[in-house]
C-alpha cells in the first residue's frame, strides 16, 4: 500500500507581507495581489441546447441526467466550457460542506444561476483552480450568511487574491498535483479496505447465525428461500410461534396533551440497526392511553415495515421501553429465541425482507407477513455463544475500520493543509 508522509518540513520565501485578506494571511513579499475582477471576468451568458446538461459537484463539473431536465428549462441554461470556472452562488447557508467552485475540464450547460468566470489576464488555471477551492471554504461561503443566502459577481468581484509570477503558479500546480494524487490513491485505499473489513464482518455475522460455529456438524436443507443447509439439530420455526408481534400508532398530533411527555416514541427513521436508547419525540400517559400506541419493553426487536428505499425492514433492540409509530413493529421474543440472536438474523435477512415484502406499490411489508416468516432456532445455549462471538468479532472489525477511518480524516486535513500553504505561499515549491 502507498504511503504518504503527512508531516514533512517545506522551505520558505525569504520575506512575506500582508495579502489584506485574513484567509490567505501573509504571502511572499514578491508575489502581487490582485482583486478578482481583475483576474476573471463574468462571461456573459450564452445557450446551447445542443451541449449536455452539467453542475458542480464537490468542486467537479460534472454531467447532470438530461432526461430529468425540461427541454424549455435547458432552452435557458448557460453555457460552461472546458477551462472556465463554474461557480454555484445560490443557497450558501444551505450547503457549508462541499466545494462550489470548479475549474471545468467538460462542456455542458447549467443553471443560468450559477455564474461562470473566463481568466482575463494570463493564469495558470489549475493553481487558481487550487486557490479558489480555498477561497470558496474559507471566505466565500460566509458571504451567504445571514438574510442574504445567495450572491451576484459583484459581491465577489473585489476580494483579493494571490498572483504569483506565472512560473511560480505552474510549479505550485504541478506539485499540488502530484501530491494530492498520491494522498488520494492512499485515501482509495483506505477506503476499499474499510469495504472489505465491512464485507467481512457481514460474512462471519452471516455464517454464525446461519452455519453456527462448530464447522463439524451435520447440515440440512434449512426450508428457507434464503439460506441453504443449517446444522441438523436446529429447528425452524414460523414467527408467530416464539415472539408477540404488536404494531404500533401515531397519537393524534392535533391534542398537544398527547404529546411533549416523557414516553420515549419511535419514528422508523430511527429503526438504523443500532440498540435505541432515547428519541427524537415524546408523548404523554394521555397520549398512550388515548392511541392505539403500545409501550414494548427493553430488548424488543423494532422492524420497520414502511419507508423509501433503504428504510424498509431495518431493525433495531431497544435498551429502554419505549413507543414506536404505526411504521414499526415491536417483537418481543419468548423463552426459545434470544432476542439479540433475532437482530442478527434479521440483520441478515435484510435484504430478502426488503425485497419480499407486499406487492403494494410501496411495499409496505404487514405485521402478518412478518408473522409468517421463517427464524433459525439454535439451543438457546448456541445462540448465546453465537451472540458472545458475532460480538466479539465486531468489536475487533469495528475497530479495525475506525482506525482506517482516523487515518483517512487526517490525510484530508493534511491535504487541505498542503493545498493552503502552497497555493498562498506558507511553503516554498521550487
């Protein structure tokens, strides 16, 4: 794996003095400073319906889906060719994250909101493209605070930017480019063995629950659409012969009675395979006594049942009792299955509960399809040892993928270091 030194001592200029801009701070004494407008000019808006449509993302111009564009509304997008910046202005206080900036290398149309800049003088464009990145965190985006959440080329027009002499633009380019390639291939690593310690950790989840943890036993075929052989001495048994299964309620929202209590009320966006210890909203005694709402105990198993997307038959255990929504189900397990051996098999069984659900156009899955589904049953003894092992070996994984999500963090912060101190002079590229 490629390593990146993230701690190395650069030379420095000679002498600095004041840019007159607190985001770049002291620059080379040499270099000139020259306001915006002066550098780039607002190119004058020009359609072209022949072009794809394009955005920003993260500092990228990318292609956008033409087919989720009106052909009237893209009759009134803007051109952007390759070698402009494209700048989005619009709605700063809602995105304070990603990068809204960027040196385009396609050509595409966009929102006639957006604003795109030509170099008026001679540039390297890709150490501005560099230093606008920084610009844009550090300066522009607070020009977006308050009442006024979307700016014009006027507002940007006068700030203040580093010109160094044009050799010194490409060798601080070429460098920023070599460097941030080499943290980027070390973050893709990174982040492909956090996906593979993840892929790892579901397979040994998924072998204890189904194969259990002696590889000597006898197997047979298992009965259920997604699972194959199971050790010969577990059963299979239908859900609604070891676990209560209620469905909860909404109290009525328009009796502020039934709510703002302290009975802790799930909502299933909070059904997210995490144990669920406190909740957004809260109601009443009125509110539990007046609604169909149910109150489960500490360690039913919560299954979402209705939702978009990833939403749908996610589960959770509660650590403490609790309410859930007419959305949730709440499985209270008897003495034969151990409750926290159901969340990691139903964990597993995500995907098939998911997909299988009722032909509905949302497909809502109902309390009695869950009723009706199939559940591995081990000795209650195994599926402790089970249990005691799926978390063992999560902690040691779990760790494992923390510590690649630290070192990723910190290459971040160091490259973003790196990018500011060379593209404002606080290092020296020869």
């Amino acid at each position: 794996m490629e390593m990146v030194k993230t701690k190395t001592a650069f030379p420095k200029y000679s002498a600095y003095k004041d840019s007159g801009e607190y985001w770049m701070g002291d620059i080379p004494e040499h270099w000139d400073i020259k306001k915006l407008k002066h550098v780039f000019l607002e190119k004058k808006k020009v359609t072209n319906s022949s072009l794809n449509c394009g955005s920003i993302s993260f500092g990228k111009v990318v292609y956008k889906d033409d087919e989720k564009v009106p052909e009237s509304t893209k009759a009134s997008y803007q051109e952007v060719l390759a070698g402009e910046y494209l700048v989005n202005p619009l709605n700063l206080n809602y995105d304070l994250i990603s990068l809204r900036i960027g040196l385009s290398d396609i050509n595409v149309v966009v929102s006639s909101g957006y604003i795109v800049l030509k170099n008026a003088i001679e540039i390297n464009k890709s150490y501005f493209n560099y230093l606008l990145h920084r610009y844009d965190v550090a300066y522009m985006k607070l020009l977006g605070s308050g009442v006024r959440q979307t700016i014009s080329f006027n507002h940007i027009a006068n700030s203040l930017l580093a010109y160094p002499p044009k050799e010194e633009q490409t060798a601080i380019a070429n460098f920023l480019d070599e460097k941030t390639a080499k943290i980027d291939r070390v973050i893709a690593q990174k982040e492909k063995m956090i996906e593979l310690l993840k892929e790892r950790k579901q397979i040994i989840i998924q072998n204890a629950v189904t194969k259990g943890l002696d590889p000597n036993v006898n197997f047979k075929d298992s009965g259920v659409e997604w699972i194959e052989e199971i050790p010969e001495h577990w059963e299979v048994k239908k859900m609604f012969h070891v676990a209560k299964i209620d469905t909860g309620a909404t109290p009525d929202r328009s009796k502020e009675t039934y709510w703002g209590g302290k009975i802790p009320w799930v909502k299933t966006g909070e059904v997210n395979y995490r144990t669920i210890f406190e909740t957004e909203e809260h109601i009443t005694e009125a509110g539990l006594k007046n609604s169909a709402t149910r109150l489960a105990p500490v360690g039913a198993l919560l299954m979402a049942m209705y939702g978009q997307g990833v939403t749908r038959g996610r589960v959770s255990l509660l650590g403490i009792k609790a309410t859930y929504n007419q959305a949730c189900c709440a499985m209270v397990f008897r003495d034969e299955v151990f409750n926290e051996f159901a969340f990691y098999y139903f964990v597993m069984a995500y995907s098939f509960i998911r997909d299988a659900g009722n032909e509905t156009s949302q497909m809502n899955i109902s309390s009695g399809y869950i009723s009706s589904l199939k559940i591995l049953c081990p000795p209650i003894k195994e599926q402790n040892k089970i249990v005691q092992f799926i978390n063992e070996q999560e902690l040691k994984y779990d760790q494992a993928i923390s510590l690649q999500q630290t070192q990723i963090e910190k290459l971040k912060e160091y490259k973003a270091t790196l990018i500011d101190s060379a593209v404002t002079g606080k290092i020296k590229v020869s």
